[in-house]
C-alpha cells in the first residue's frame, strides 16, 4: 500500500493525520502544499479547494476529515484495512 499525504505544518486536521498514521504504524509520503505550489494546485484541481489534509491510498484520493467533526477515524482505519 502507498499512501501520501498533502498537507501543511500549521494545519491541526493535518497534525492528527500525522499522529493517526504514526499511532498505527502506517508508512506514507507528505507533500507540504505551502513549499510545492504544483502540489497546491494539484489538491485544488482533484478537490476544487486547496483543503488539507488529503491521503492518496493506493491512487485513490481521501479527505481523511470533516469540517467540525474532525478526523474521519473509522473510515480511516477501514481505507487503510487497520484492525484494531
């Protein structure tokens, strides 16, 4: 499984993305959007906004949040087959 994540470092969605992944041991890539303006452009062009965090799972694109929910936890584990 190859995982990416776009996000920045400021972003607190993108710190517990960062804290899931790490907690459950997933391997994966992070493209700062605010250092690669291609990869900015790229979120926009496959989400419509520049919204962070976003996973790539196996080329699959995911929000791994929800505005004023937070982090997607359950879906998160189901995408990425963790069993707890």
């Amino acid at each position: 499984m190859t995982v990416q994540m776009y996000g920045v470092k400021w972003c607190p969605d993108c710190r517990r993305a960062r804290e899931f992944l790490a907690k459950h041991n997933v391997a994966y890539t992070e493209i700062d959007v605010d250092a690669d303006t291609a990869a900015s452009e790229e979120v926009v062009h496959r989400v419509g906004k520049r919204a962070v965090p976003q996973l790539v799972i196996d080329g699959v694109w995911f929000q791994p949040y929800k505005p004023g929910q937070g982090l997607l936890v359950d879906e998160l584990k189901q995408r990425l087959a963790i069993q707890d």
